[in-house]
C-alpha cells in the first residue's frame, strides 16, 4: 500500500500503519506545489514535476504562477521563486509569470500585466531595490508601467504604458 500511495502524482512520503485488529492508519505528506511548468505539468518545491493526467486545467491552475524556462531549469526556477517569495510580499501586485529565457534573462510577469526585468546577474538584490522604489514610481496611480527594467547597476528604467491611447483604441473598437 505504502508503495502504490509514493507512486501518486504529488506525494511526497506516505507511511501505513496496521493497528490490530480492523485498523489501518494512513499519512500522507504532499509536496509543496509552486506552480505551472509551461502548461505541462505542476512544479513542486523539490524542483520535481508532478503530472497529473485529465485534470481541469483552468480548475488546478488557477492563482497559479506560470513558469517558462528552458527544460532543464526546474530546479533553478524552483529556488528562484521560493528565494523570491518573502520580498514580494511587501508589493500590492501578484506573480502571474515568472521566465527564464535560453540566455538566462529572468523576468516576472505581474497581475497588471507589467513585466520586471531583472536579468542575467544578481537578480534578488534588484528585485529588493525595486521593491524599496515602488512607492516612488508608482505615486501617481493613474499611470500603468508596461515594464520596468531592473539591469542598470544604479537605476531603472520605466516603459509607461499610454492609457490615453489604450481607452481611445478601446473606444474605436466599441464604435466600430
């Protein structure tokens, strides 16, 4: 039994205990689930994927981050949004995606849809100062950030997106 239960998507340990004379004890420990790994699969926290077959995937996914990373890099993905983690925290916005790209740019994609580059080097330490200056960017709460670049050695820069123009887009087709 104990041996079926390991072979479960999902499961982390199991153990069974068999009390004389009708009882059987079961625990079950399951991993810690951080994501979704290109559409595919579940990433755990060991880095592990976990395949779970037919599932209702807008059901399972949902308020799940998105990973996109070179095959290969589940492990470094899997460290990298768990060492994250505590200093998003502190930001209103949510982690809808996270990419690694084949050059090991990193980037995350918020609820808002802004993207925060961080690149290729020291990508923590960017991510703490950008958290430390997002009262200072974001004072003025009508404009919306299309992305913000983090590679700078001593700053940042802001690609703001044109709200004017997205309503009058949004008009124009209403109208047509």
């Amino acid at each position: 039994v104990q041996a079926k239960l390991l072979q479960l998507p999902g499961v982390q340990s199991a153990s069974v205990e068999r009390i004389w004379p009708q009882t059987v004890i079961i625990h079950i420990i399951a991993k810690g689930i951080l994501g979704l790994w290109q559409d595919q699969s579940l990433l755990a926290d060991d880095g592990s994927f976990v395949q779970v077959d037919n599932f209702n995937h807008d059901i399972i996914t949902q308020g799940l981050v998105k990973f996109i990373a070179p095959k290969t890099k589940q492990m470094q993905v899997a460290q990298f949004y768990q060492s994250i983690r505590p200093v998003l925290k502190s930001l209103p916005w949510r982690v809808k995606q996270i990419k690694l790209t084949g050059d090991l740019q990193w980037s995350i994609q918020f609820n808002n849809n802004t993207i925060l580059k961080l690149g290729q080097f020291n990508q923590v330490r960017r991510l703490k100062r950008f958290v430390t200056l997002f009262p200072q960017i974001f004072v003025n709460q009508n404009r919306q950030a299309s992305y913000i670049d983090m590679r700078y050695t001593k700053g940042l820069a802001v690609k703001w997106k044109n709200v004017a123009s997205d309503q009058n887009k949004k008009a124009k087709i209403l109208t047509n």
